[in-house]
C-alpha cells in the first residue's frame, strides 16, 4: 500500500466516521422528540385520569407528529444505508442526481450548522462510472472547503453539467477564496483523492468557483 | 422558576415547554441563537437548557454571551452526543458543570435544575 492509498484509506475512515457521527445525532433528536411527545401523552392520560377531559385534535397532533418523526428517521437510515453501500463497488455505474442526492442529505445538518444555505440546481441527467464513496469523499471537502470560505449567511451553489467526456461538478458563488484566511485548496488530501479518481480539481477564484471533472469509465 | 429552552428541534422545545409548565415550571423557548439572545435580553431568567449544537454558533459560545449579559444566570447543556468525552472536555472549557444527554428524561431534568439552582 503506497502512500496515497493510506492517504486516501485514512481519510476515509474519518469522513466515514464524520457522517456516521452526524447520522447518530439526528437520529437521537429524533427519538427526543418521539420521547417528549411520548411524555405528553402520558401527561394527557393523567390529567384524564383525574378527571380533566381529553381533547381528540390534540391527541391527533401529536400522533401525527410521532408519524413525522418515524418518517424523519426512515429518510435518515434509507440515507445511512445508501451511504454505507457507496463502498461497496470500486467501480460502478450511477447516476449523477443520485449522488448529488446522496451529498445534499449527508452534508444537510453540517450546512445547517454553519449557517450556509446550499442551492442545489438540477443536475445532469447523465451517469458516471466511479468508485461512489470516493467521489461522495472528494465532493465533501470540496463542499466542506467552500463553506469555510464563504462563512455563515451565504449561498453555496451546486451543480453537476455534463460534458463530452464525463461530469464538472461546480461548486459556485463562493465569496472570499483569495483571502489569507482561506484554508489551502486543494490539499494532499483532496489532490489524492482526485488522482484517484482520475478526476480535475480546478480552484477558480476569478469565477469564484471549484470544479471537479470526472472523467467518465475511469476506474480507481 | 423561569427557565428559557435552545434548541433548534422547534418541536422538542414546544413539547418540553409544555411538559414543563404542567408541573409549575414556567418555560419559554427560542430554536435559534440569535432568538436566545433577544429573548435574554428583554427579560431575565433563572436558567438556560442549552443544546450543544445549534445552527452558527455552539452552545458553550452562546452561554457565554447570554452570561455576559445575565451574569446571574444558570445553564444546563443538552447534547445527542452517542460518546460524551469530547462533550464533557468542551463544558469544562467554558465552566458548565451540569449537561444532561438526550433523550431526556423529565424527572432527571428537573431535578437538575434544581440541583443547579441550589448550587
């Protein structure tokens, strides 16, 4: 194993351990919220018990917001479980949309955090043959470098266009890329990742954009 | 007891509040910083039960600037943290000594409250 590999194995680790560990916290606010409405029923059945009558409407809202929870926490393991099949395949077919999808709802809480809002435009309509965790890898830190230079309140615009030979990823509108406080772009670890992935970084301050060109029946 | 609830799960906070005012205790809620500190700013509280996480700025900053203008007031921090190692080391940054972990229970958040209270 050269040093790239363990460059690239190491760090997936770590983002796989970043999403899992964000997954994790939304599950458990999920299951507080399911636990307070829970509470709430039983403090209903209380006061019912000692004689204050029931109101039907309020037990419906919190049912139905019991439902909204369980549906919440589905969209978050179907999300879970997409991400822990992107390492299944060194090589696969998929569609672009889908992984722009997968991205948007990984990164979701990490976008919300910062403050950033994330426009997603409506991606190519084109398939890639690629290693998916690497490339969901790869797209974070590009994510993750684009929200660090534009701080919170700003728009991150995010679009994937087919070109002849295969899919730019643009990761646009980003504000303040030539100051001193910008992290590096891209770093070891992103340039291996795309020589990995026989992908172009491009750092375009004067677009103020970062571009990933994947190459299509490229294999890692 | 008055007492203010951040966090930015809109639906826990308004459940909480309510489970909370039916057992005599009067508390009002905010899902953002920026709601948090308007709401300090008009009116005093005895104590914040702050989420670790929430959106543009942590807890442990937005206790200190809710401390920098209600000196006297408490906090306990609420974290959905599977390991709280990480957790405990950044409270003790800041001075926080209680922290509770989701899901809470009622009965364990009041008696922390209390328990901050008194201290």
């Amino acid at each position: 194993m050269n040093i790239q590999e363990v460059q690239i194995g190491l760090g997936g680790v770590q983002f796989f351990g970043k999403m899992a560990a964000s997954i994790s916290h939304e599950i458990k606010n999920v299951l507080a919220i399911i636990n307070e409405n829970a509470g709430l029923l039983e403090d209903i059945c209380l006061m019912a018990e000692r004689g204050k009558p029931i109101d039907p409407d309020r037990l419906k809202r919190l049912s139905g917001s019991v439902k909204d929870q369980i549906r919440r926490a589905d969209h978050i393991m179907t999300v879970m479980n997409r991400f822990a099949h992107s390492v299944d395949e060194a090589s696969v077919s998929i569609d672009v949309s889908e992984v722009l999808e997968l991205l948007v709802s990984l990164s979701a809480r990490f976008v919300a955090m910062r403050g950033v809002v994330l426009e997603v435009g409506k991606p190519a309509g084109a398939a890639i043959t690629t290693f998916p965790f690497v490339l969901l890898n790869l797209l974070w830190l590009c994510l993750d470098y684009a929200m660090a230079v534009v701080g919170p309140g700003k728009t991150i615009e995010l679009l994937a266009e087919k070109t002849g030979d295969g899919v730019w990823f643009r990761f646009c509108k980003l504000e303040n890329m030539e100051t001193d406080a910008a992290p590096l772009f891209p770093a070891e670890r992103e340039a291996a990742l795309g020589q990995a992935l026989h992908a172009q970084i491009l750092r375009d301050p004067a677009a103020r954009e970062v571009r990933v060109l994947l190459a299509q029946r490229r294999n890692v | 007891m008055q007492v203010l609830l951040v966090d930015d799960e809109e639906e826990l906070v308004t459940a909480l509040a309510e489970r909370l005012s039916l057992r005599g205790i009067e508390a009002l809620w905010a899902t953002s910083a920026e709601e948090a500190l308007r709401v300090v700013e008009t009116r005093s509280f005895d104590l914040a039960v702050l989420d670790v996480k929430i959106p543009k700025i942590d807890g442990l900053q937005l206790k200190k600037q809710m401390q920098a203008m209600r000196p006297g007031m408490k906090f306990i921090f609420v974290t959905g943290h599977g390991s709280d190692r990480d957790f405990k080391t950044g409270v003790a940054e800041v001075g926080a000594d209680y922290y509770l972990v989701k899901p809470l229970k009622i009965e364990d958040l009041i008696a922390k409250m209390k328990e901050v209270l008194e201290s």
